[in-house]
C-alpha cells in the first residue's frame, strides 16, 4: 500500500485504488476509510466554507481548522483524489 503524508491528512491507499485510509488528521491519529466519493463531497463541503471548519475525528474529537488549515486540507484532498483517479505520485 502506497503511504500518504500530507499537511493535515495522512494514510494509505488501499490496494482496490478507490480507497483511502486515513491515520492522522493533523497530529491526532484515527483510523477511517474514505471512498473517492466521501472525498469528493468533503472537497466540495469544505471549498463552500470559509474561516473556519469543524472535523470530527474517531466520532467524538473535534477539531477546529482555519482558513491556512483548510486550504491545506483541500490541497491534500486534491493530492489524495489526484491519486485515487489517475494513479498520481503521493508524497512518501
């Protein structure tokens, strides 16, 4: 499995290569699957908002990101799908 380390999202993509697991938001580990579509709507949610985003991490941690965080997040999200799609180069 290919390991990714972003700005704000780390993990790995799973070998169906529609798929993405997600270990770390920020510095708090987790563990959750994301589907190019639950991608895909996070990508879109998050470019509709502005100064602030609430992500909820293991179903119980909030955390708070700022427009710097969030246009980190959105530049992952794009790496990530870039990835899932076209078989792209993550960052190791």
């Amino acid at each position: 499995m290919e390991q990714y380390k972003g700005d704000i999202f780390s993990g790995e993509f799973l070998e169906d290569n529609e798929n993405f697991y997600l270990t770390q938001v920020k510095s708090m580990e987790t563990g959750s699957e994301l589907s190019l579509t639950q991608l895909i709507q996070l990508g879109n949610y998050l470019a509709k908002q502005q100064d602030s985003f609430m992500l909820t991490v293991n179903d119980q941690i909030p955390i708070m990101l700022k427009e710097e965080e969030m246009d980190l997040l959105l530049d992952d999200l794009s790496n990530i799908l870039n990835i899932l799609e076209y078989g792209g180069t993550g960052h190791a």
